[in-house]
C-alpha cells in the first residue's frame, strides 16, 4: 500500500508568489488534513476533509490559503501571495473515519521558504 | 477549545535511564482518545500509540502510557532509554465529538546520548 505522497518537497519563493502544494492520501482514506508546522513547533491543523467535503477551516488564513479536494482523493494547498511569516512545513495526512481508528498517515511535507 | 499540553522544548536523558514525556488535555467530552505520534529526522509523523480505555495501559515498541482521564493525562513512558529513541514526539487528541478534529501539542524533542 503506498504511503501519503506530497509534491513538491521544497520551494522558495519572494514575498508575494504564489504556490500550490499536492497530496495524494492513501487510496481508500476518506479524510484529509493540512498541517502547518512551523519550526520548533508542533502540527497546526490548516484544514481537513471529509471526501470532497470541508469539515473545518478556521484555522486557514482564507485571504491568502485555499485549499480543495475535488473528488475526494487528491488535494491542493494554494498560498496566493506568500509571507515570510508563511515560512514552515506543510504536512498532509490522511485517515479512515471508519472503523474508529483515526490514526493519521503522514506525507514527507513540504518544506516552504518565504525570502 | 480542546487543548493538549506536553512536556515541551528539549528532554536529553543517558542512554538506559527512563524516558518520561507528559501530555495533559482538556477537553468536555467524556469519551476523548489520545495518540502518541513520533517524528525521525528526515521521516514523516507516525503513531506510536494510542489510548485505550480510562487507566488502561497501551504498549508499543517498548513504549507504554495510560489514559487516566482523573488527572487527564496520557504520559509517555519507557523503561530504558535507547539511542534510537532520539526524535520528536507529540502527543495528541482527535477531539472526541462529532467531528474529531485533531489537536496536537506542540513537541517534545527526546534526545538520548551515550
């Protein structure tokens, strides 16, 4: 069964760019995260879904993050215009509601320098 | 809101000594779970453990931690440290409600030198 799969693993971008992020969950996990982890910190949960559904994004600056899952699979992570403030790891993971588990699978992340 | 509090910043402990990482939580529902995640350097996050009922023990790879939701704690514990333990751990918890949103605390790095 292949993991959690993020693309791409590094980008650095100037204030103002603009980047998109990947994750493909393991195939069968109805539910999604977005983590922003910050150095030295723990996960900050962004996002999540549930399929194609937002569950909860109170946490995500929605001036400048956005994020969907479409058809309840792949997702992405869009930052419009970055700020340095926004210089962190951003992790995806992924679960199955089902069965009570929730343990979450993480991707490798992606590591995001604002210069 | 829920909230997860752990041992934070750096633990460094000998080789052999025990290993103990506190996490507390608040939450208002009675039926909260909690999760014990380890970080590698250079790998992703993945579960260590998991709790289970109030005041039962749960082990995995020589770790262990009970839930006491007296205290509301889910501490991590080992009885003798290994080189290999050195990484970054979090406890977290799903939230129990209805719509398990996950909390994590903010990390503790355990680093074990000979």
């Amino acid at each position: 069964e292949a993991g959690v799969t993020q693309s791409p693993r590094y980008a650095v971008l100037q204030e103002g760019q603009a980047v998109s992020f990947w994750c493909d969950p393991i195939s069968g996990h109805d539910t999604l995260y977005w983590y922003q982890q910050p150095r030295d910190q723990g996960p900050q949960l962004l996002v999540y879904f549930r399929d194609e559904a937002v569950i909860d994004n109170s946490q995500l600056p929605s001036d400048r993050f956005s994020a969907v899952r479409p058809k309840g699979t792949n997702s992405t992570l869009k930052i419009q215009s970055a700020k340095q403030g926004d210089t962190a790891t951003y992790l995806c993971a992924s679960s199955r509601t089902w069965g009570g588990s929730y343990e979450q699978y993480f991707g490798p992340g992606t590591r995001l320098t604002v210069l | 809101g829920d909230s997860v509090t752990q041992t934070e910043g750096l633990v460094t402990l000998t080789e052999g000594l025990p290993v103990m990482l506190n996490c507390t939580y608040q939450t208002i529902y009675s039926n909260a779970f909690l999760f014990w995640y380890v970080h590698y350097l250079n790998e992703s996050p993945w579960l260590l453990l998991r709790s289970s009922t109030d005041n039962k023990r749960t082990e995995h790879q020589g770790f262990h931690a009970t839930l006491h939701k007296s205290s509301s704690s889910f501490h991590l514990q080992k009885s003798s440290a290994q080189l290999s333990d050195s990484a970054l751990y979090y406890c977290a918890s799903p939230t129990s409600g209805g719509n398990y949103k996950p909390t994590f605390g903010k990390g503790t790095s355990l680093v074990v030198h000979p």
